[in-house]
C-alpha cells in the first residue's frame, strides 16, 4: 500500500492543494510549500554541484600523486573557497582574484557565444530569408514573406536607436523619420510579445492540465470512477 | 588604483582574451589552456552556489535566532535544505529518495506555480486595457486572442483561417523575435568588451 511511488504522489498531491490555495488568497499554507521547494531545490542543487563539480575534484587532491594534476584540481579550489572571503567586508579583496577569473571567462564566453551563435547565425537567416534563389518554392511567397521578416527585424532594431537632439524647449527629441520607424517596430515587438505572452500561457495551461490530471488519477481509486 | 585592483583587471584582462582567442583560433594549445581556465570558472562557480546556499541558511537561522515575524517558515527551509543536501552528498543524486524529491517535492511544486501563472497572466491581460490603450496594446491582446483562439482544440473545421492567423503572425513574430535576439547579443557584446577592456569590473577592481 505504501510503496514509494504512492508516498510520492500523496506528497505532490498536498503541495499541489497547497500551492493551488493561492488562488483563494496568499496564505501561510501557501507560503509553506514554497518554503519547502526553496529549501528542497536549493539542497538537491548544492548536492548536484558537489557529486559532479566538487566532489571528484576533491578526489583527484587527497589522491593524485601527479603534481600537475594536483595543481589544475586544487588552485579553482582554493579560488573557490577564497570566494567566502566575499561574505565579511573587511576581508573581500581575497575573494576579487576568483571573481577576476570568473568573470573574465565569462565575459569571453558570452562574447564569444553572443557573436558565433547569435550574431551570425540570425544576421545569415534574415539575410537567406529574401534569398529567392535559395528555395524551389514559390519564389514570390518567399520574397514576400522574408521580406517582412527582415522589415521586423531592422525596424525592431531601429526601435531601441535611443539618441535624440534636443527641442526649442531643451527635452530630447528624436529625428521625425526616425520616430516614425520606431512607431512602426514597437507594433512589431507588440506582435511579437504577443506571440511569445500566447506560447507562454499554453505552457502555463498545459502545466495546470497536467497537475489536475494527476490530482484526479491519484484519487481516483478511492472515490471509484 | 591600488595594487590588488590593478592586478585583479589584469588577470580578468588576460583570461577573457585568452578564452576569446580559442574561439576563433582553434590552435591546441590555446584550446587546452581555454578548457583548463574554462574548468576553473565552472569550479568557482560551484563554490559560488555552495556559497549563496550557505547565506541562504545563514540568513534564515538568523531570523529565527531573533524570532523575526515568518521565521517559522524559515524552519522548513533550513530542515529541509539541510536533510536533502546531506543525503545527497552521502548517498549521491541518484539514490531513489533524493529522485523521491525530485518527484514529490520540487517537479510537482514548480509544475503547479507555473499553472498558477495562467491565473495570473489572463488577469495581466485583462488590467492591461486599464493601464494603457495605445494601438501596441490593442494589437497585442488582438494577438494573443487570435493566436489562442486558433490553437486551441475546436469541434468544427478551421484549418484554413487557423493556418493564416498563425502564418501571419508567426512570421511577424519571428522578425520581431530576429531582432529582440540581435539586440540581445549586440547588448552583450558591448558588455563583454567593456569587460574585457577593464572600463567594468564586476569583480572589485574599483
């Protein structure tokens, strides 16, 4: 009778009512199960990053015998631990050289990432779109079609050009063309976060459909339908 | 600019353009070097995590220390973030109780806020026409209807007029959505630079 599969699913069950009661009002049942999967999420994360992380880094300090691999093990431990420096404001500047390091790797990554798998990738695309050679298809549909991506795509930019000259009364004021382009890319971005608002309430909608679903299988062997 | 600031720039400096090296020139030993400094950051971020949780805890035994208002609910974290990561260490992620928590406790709860959001989105959407009725509004509830509406499950046949709304929209979206990612990465681009020019340092070289 109480095989882990149904303690699982009474558990889920009660966190759902519990989570579900938020809709009446915020309440302190409420509050307690998000309290509860702060806690439980943040424990399984820190126990993840130290099974795949930390853990065999460890490993390689108390048991390698080669020194290189001692040293590429133990120094991003040291940078690591000198990372709780950062906790009291009179010892931080320990913690800047990890944080150097972090950052410089992390800036470069994104760098690297924003230009090789955003910048090129999408700029390549909106270009391929009017491409009516590329395509087999009806080539005037197609034009058409990447046509208006590419407008999206440029007057959407040109919504986000904030530089203005200034009005006889001194407030910024942008060129007229130019506020004219951007008054036609914010109708594109209001389709797009319209688009986007639509797929995200589907997800929502699905994820409520699936929680009621698996409220109504857990109970129904005993209300027998 | 004292010393320690000076070298910290420095080695952010160094290590971004060694990084930014290997990805455009895949030269072995720039890309064994990117991998090792690559690996670092990951194990400092680690610790960084290990650390935030431990703030966590810290900042909750704190408030119940003090029988601040709410720190009951404090209980519950600390218990229940210290039992779930304890037995994690000791018996490893796999171990059924902890897939148990993923199960029962975590997957169940994020699953159930997100259902939640549905609730909370359709009356966003419905105040939106309060707060401002521009035509960008409009458009955007007209879309969101029309995109719904031709989603959604219906018991007669709309193929046609369904396949239009979405084609329609769909392709707007995605030069919309072409350029928002341009912004993007346009965005961090320039951040990065600024990083790796030393003009920003995040990390305490003031």
């Amino acid at each position: 009778m109480f095989t882990l599969d149904f303690i699982s699913g009474l558990i889920g069950f009660i966190l759902t009512l519990l989570i579900f009661s938020y809709l009446i009002n915020d309440n302190p049942l409420f509050r307690m199960a998000v309290y509860l999967f702060i806690g439980a999420a943040s424990g399984y994360a820190a126990a993840v990053v130290w099974q795949y992380l930390l853990a065999p880094q460890v490993s390689v300090i108390l048991h390698s015998e080669d020194l290189g691999e001692w040293l590429l093990a133990a120094i991003p431990l040291i940078l690591g631990v000198s990372l709780l420096s950062k906790l009291s404001p009179k010892i931080s500047s320990l913690g800047s050289v990890a944080m150097a390091l972090f950052v410089g790797v992390g800036a470069a990554t994104a760098l690297g990432g924003a230009v090789l798998g955003t910048l090129i990738p999408q700029v390549g695309a909106a270009i391929g779109a009017v491409d009516v050679q590329a395509d087999s298809g009806d080539a005037f549909a197609r034009f058409v079609e990447g046509g208006v991506m590419l407008a999206g795509t440029a007057l959407t930019l040109a919504y986000f050009q904030f530089s203005a000259g200034r009005a006889p009364d001194g407030t910024p004021k942008r060129n007229i063309v130019f506020e004219g382009i951007a008054g036609i890319g914010r109708l594109f971005i209001a389709i797009t976060f319209g688009v986007l608002f639509a797929g995200v309430y589907m997800a929502a909608l699905t994820a409520m459909i699936e929680r009621l679903n698996a409220m109504v299988d857990f109970i129904r062997p005993w209300i027998g339908f | 600019m004292r010393v320690t600031a000076i070298l910290t720039t420095a080695l952010a400096m160094a290590v971004a353009f060694i990084v930014l090296l290997g990805f455009f020139f895949p030269v072995p030993a720039l890309l064994e070097l990117r991998a090792i400094l690559t690996n670092w950051a990951m194990t400092i971020g680690g610790m960084a995590v290990f650390i935030g949780v431990l703030n966590l805890v810290a900042v909750h035994i704190g408030k119940i220390q003090k029988r601040q208002k709410g720190s009951e609910l404090g209980v519950i974290l600390v218990f229940s973030l210290l039992s779930v990561f304890t037995y994690g260490v000791l018996f490893g992620v796999e171990d059924p109780l902890m897939q148990m928590t993923m199960n029962a406790v975590i997957a169940p709860v994020e699953a159930a806020l997100m259902a939640l959001l549905v609730v909370t989105l359709t009356y966003t959407g419905i105040r939106l026409l309060r707060w401002r009725r521009d035509l960008a509004a409009i458009l955007f509830l007209a879309v969101v209807v029309l995109f719904l509406a031709a989603m959604a499950p219906k018991p007669f046949d709309n193929g046609i007029l369904d396949g239009l709304i979405v084609n329609v929209a769909g392709t707007i979206a995605q030069g919309g959505a072409r350029g928002l990612l341009i912004g993007v990465a346009l965005g961090a681009l320039l951040t990065g630079l600024r990083v790796m020019f030393g003009i920003d340092r995040p990390y305490g070289g003031d």
